[in-house]
C-alpha cells in the first residue's frame, strides 16, 4: 500500500504512552461536564451515597455516576446497557470517569435512587444561565407536547375500548360454542381434532374474558377512566393530526433571548388547558423576575387560569379558543357584539342593546346574563339565533381580565410569531435526540428524571454553542 497515509501498526509499543487527556482537547465539551459537575455540593443537592461510609465495600462516588448520565444524554446515549458498553471503549468517557467502568446494574439504580437530585441539578445549570445574563429575565413562552410512554395502545385501555374488546371476546365465544354444536353432530372422521383445537381456543378466549372484565372493574374505580398495562401512569391522549398515543404531556417555558429551557415539568394531563399558571410561576421563580410576560397558544385559553396569572402580577399574551359553532350555522359570532363598559351593555349587530337581567352560577363561575326584546320583532333574528327566544350573552364576572388580554394581544400580534419560534425549537430538538421514540422509563416519577436529563444536556449543548466552551469553562467558576 504505496502512496497512501499509512497508520501505526496496532503492536507497536512506545517507551512513554499518551496520557487520555491528549486524546481530549481543549474544546471538547467533557470538560464542560467536569467542570460544572465538581463545582456542585452534590451532598447539599441530595444525592445518596455522598460521604464514602467507613466500613463496606468502596461504591462509585455519585459525580462518577451523574457524569456517566449526563455525558450519555449529551450524546443520545440513553440506556444503562449501553453507557456501560461506553465505558469500556469510548475514550472521551474513560478520561471523563477516569477509567472507572462500572456495570449497567450500577448505573441504572444510580439514577432510580437519585431522582431529585437529579433534577436539581438541571436547575441548578438553569441557575448557572440566569448568573451568566443568557435568560432575558421578562418573558417567556410555554408550550406542551406529547412524549410517547414505554406503553403500546394495544395495552391501553379505555371505558369505551374496554367494552368493545368484551363485545368481540363475547362474540367469539358464541362463534366457537356454535361451531362445538355443528362439529358435535358431525360423524365424520377426523372431527376429534377439530374439537380439541376449538376448545382450546375456547378456553383461551374465557381466559382472556376474565382478564377483560378485571380491567373493565378496574377502570370503573380509576379516577380518569383509564388503565395502562405496561406504564400506569401513561395516559391516553390525542397526538399531532388527531392520532391517539400512550403519552405524558410534556410542559416548557423557553426563555425568548437564547432559546434555553427556564423550566419544564411532566404531567398526566390530557391538554393544557390547566397548566398555565404552573407554568409561568415555575418560570417566574427561576428567573427571580417579580413581572414576567408569558406567551402561550390558544391551548392554555382558560378564564380561571388568566385570572390567576393576573392576580400574580404575571402578564400573558394567547388568543381565544373559539368552541361554538355559531358561524358553521351562519349566525353571528359571539365578538360581533361590542360590550360597552360604561353601561355595562352589550351592542348586537342590528344595533340594539343587550342589557343585564340576572346573574347565574354556572360551573362554579358567577356569570351575568345578558338580552333584550327586541329580537323578537329584528329582521335579523334568523342571523343572530335559531332559539324562538331572544338572544342571550353571558359573561363571567372576571371578564374584564379577559378582554384585556384581548386588547392586549391586538396591540402587540407580533408576539404569537415570538412565542412559536422559540418553545418549538427546543421540543423538535430533543425529540430528534431521543429518535422519535418513547421514554425509557416508566412511572410518572422515573420519566420526570428522564426529562430533566434531556433538559440538562439541551441546556448545556445551547450555551455552548453560544459561549464556547472556553468561554462556558470560564464563567463555571466565577
């Protein structure tokens, strides 16, 4: 092989072999985990096993283990297996873990039985962005998204899918006890065989009838209806385009200056509608701010929710989920009539005035109702409403709250523009990390260690695209 690089032979020896920091350069972002991680009282954070007992064997000191973790989720390395496989043959590891190799079994309880801690330690690196001046201190966007549970819809089971999965068994049983009957009668040969095969599958069926019905009573008791085999924690949930997934529903406030991830949560929840004023709190403590702007989508549209963050001085910008179908049917939109504050009367399209007749308790919300006379004889009643009666608008006591939020937003659209570029570039960025696939974990309290995991590693890769990691390595000890 003339005229080619040639390498070193594999059994040639040297007098002085190189050291594993020469196999590591000064960039390379290990270092970066070395350096954060040694500057962390991990005892303080909570993590077990901090102090080396007296007596025993020796075990792994958990800035070992945490570096394992968090360089394995730096690099889509995910699973105890194969961070143990690293371990052994990744030269970037031997040098960050000194050479340690502990098995997958270590490696894995290591992050069961350090959860919290864990997740303080994501904090602690968001704490680290707010000293460096990388999060803007005011505003941020939250979003959700839902992340797959070690759960296949085939083991997840619902009111309504319960009792279709009993109706098929049923049926099937009653098929196969009819075709006992007719084989019973037949005299022909081989008809034994056929016999004992159906009974068997008979059998199996009334097996699988018992384990249905103890699911059924089951999901009758569960308080969401539901019943997931493999992860009970998973929960049903409607996907992107309609689809159905096992899932959590994953929550973000991305900071809108460097994209980076103020704080995160994993919920059962369905949807978000319920989740707003969790979020922008989380956020608001983290970024130590006593005002902050928080932008959302039409998702997060719930007046008990606004009204929280109001009361909390937290200031939000999302539009209004429209749910009526008033427009499919051609009748006037429910923001065709102007409410006049003044008055405290609503103005129809036909120009007359709704005024308030009497306040009811609806969903636990006090709300006034609203009407006039004059729609009986309005040549535009066919337009307004299909009821014999006149039309009727309600409105809740807080809705003022409302329709400032409404004001607000008109006066400043360019913020629902803000708020998609910055929360879907951190969700698409670690759901290409994780392969579009599910959590590895299961139970609520495992997949929140998980997350905090992939928020870390997130974090981390963004300052250093942003800082360097020179310059992260500096500003670390300061």
């Amino acid at each position: 092989m003339t005229r080619f690089i040639e390498g070193e032979s594999r059994t040639q020896t040297t007098m002085f072999p190189e050291s594993l920091d020469d196999y590591v350069s000064d960039d390379n972002p290990v270092r970066v985990i070395e350096a954060f991680l040694e500057e962390l009282d991990l005892k303080a954070l909570g993590f077990k096993r901090a102090e080396a007992k007296d007596t025993g064997r020796p075990g792994y000191h958990p800035s070992t283990m945490l570096k394992i973790y968090v360089y394995g989720y730096l690099n889509r390395i995910q699973t105890s297996r194969r961070l143990e496989a690293e371990t052994h043959r990744n030269v970037e590891l031997m040098w960050l873990v000194e050479r340690l190799r502990p098995d997958f079994k270590t490696i894995a309880d290591f992050r069961k039985d350090n959860g919290q801690a864990i997740r303080k330690v994501c904090k602690e690196f968001v704490l680290l962005c707010r000293r460096l001046e990388l999060l803007s201190h005011d505003i941020v966007a939250i979003d959700g998204s839902k992340f797959k549970a070690v759960n296949t819809r085939d083991k997840s089971f619902s009111k309504a899918k319960i009792k279709l999965r009993i109706k098929e068994v049923e049926q099937s049983i009653d098929r196969y006890l009819k075709n006992l009957d007719a084989a019973d009668k037949d005299d022909s040969g081989g008809s034994h065989v056929k016999v004992a095969r159906m009974k068997d599958k008979l059998e199996r069926l009334k097996l699988q009838m018992e384990g249905l019905k103890v699911i059924e009573s089951e999901i009758e008791k569960s308080p969401t209806k539901q019943k997931c085999l493999t992860d009970p924690d998973a929960r049903i949930m409607k996907g992107g385009l309609s689809s159905i997934v096992v899932a959590y529903n994953v929550q973000t406030a991305v900071d809108t200056k460097n994209h980076l991830i103020a704080a995160h949560e994993v919920t059962q929840e369905p949807s978000d509608r319920r989740l707003l004023f969790k979020m922008a709190v989380q956020a608001r403590e983290v970024m130590k701010t006593p005002s902050l702007k928080v932008l959302a989508d039409k998702g997060y549209y719930k007046g008990e929710e606004i009204l929280a963050c109001h009361d909390a001085g937290i200031t939000t910008y999302l539009p209004k989920t429209y749910t009526s179908n008033n427009e499919a049917k051609g009748l006037f939109r429910r923001d065709q009539f102007i409410y006049i504050k003044a008055d405290d009367e609503y103005r129809c399209p036909a120009n007359q005035r709704l005024t308030k007749r009497s306040r009811i308790v609806e969903n636990g919300r006090k709300v006034d109702t609203y009407r006039t006379s004059a729609c009986l004889t309005c040549l535009q009643k066919s337009q307004c409403t299909s009821s014999k009666q006149s039309r009727r608008m309600k409105r809740w006591e807080h809705e003022n709250v409302l329709d400032e939020l409404a004001a607000r937003l008109q006066s400043d659209p360019e913020t629902m523009k803000l708020r998609k570029q910055t929360v879907e570039h951190p969700f698409g960025t670690i759901k290409q990390w994780m392969g579009s696939t599910h959590f590895e974990m299961r139970r609520l309290h495992n997949v929140k260690i998980e997350m905090s995991l992939h928020v870390l590693a997130y974090n981390m890769k963004r300052v250093i695209s942003i800082l360097g990691v020179k310059g992260l390595l500096e500003a670390i000890p300061a």
